[in-house]
C-alpha cells in the first residue's frame, strides 16, 4: 500500500521547459511514509533533472504547500 500511494501522487507530475525554464511541480504524496520516500528521493530526483538538461542552473527543490513541491530552473548565458 505504500508503494502504490507513493506512485500514485508520483504519476502526477509535470515538468516544463521552455527556451530560458525550467520548472518541474512534484505532488507529495499524502500518506506519512510515502512523503519520506520522496524527501529522501529529492537527491536523487534534482541530479536526473540536471543530467538530463545540463544547459539549466536548478534550484533546491521549495515547498509550496504540505501537497506540493517545486523545483526551478533558469537558463545558463
């Protein structure tokens, strides 16, 4: 049940790119010990973010709420 809670708010997920942002909106996941699993995974989550679009300087990721999550980017000059 753990798993399927974290999948479920983790298929939520939407990142956009444009020429100058980057922004990826992550839903946490509202049971206890799904929520860990992503806070451990935020590492892990921002280096594939960064090795996928090296051009991009990306932030830490900032909580918007208890329910979401972002993490912002800009375009190197």
């Amino acid at each position: 049940p753990i798993n399927e809670t974290y999948n479920k708010a983790v298929r939520k997920n939407i990142v956009d790119i444009t020429n100058e942002h980057l922004t990826l909106f992550i839903k946490v996941p509202r049971s206890q010990h799904s929520a860990k699993i992503l806070r451990e995974m935020e590492v892990e989550v921002k280096e594939e973010i960064v090795t996928q679009n090296p051009d991009f300087i990306i932030s830490t990721f900032q909580a918007d709420s208890h329910h979401h999550k972002w993490l912002r980017g800009n375009k190197r000059n």
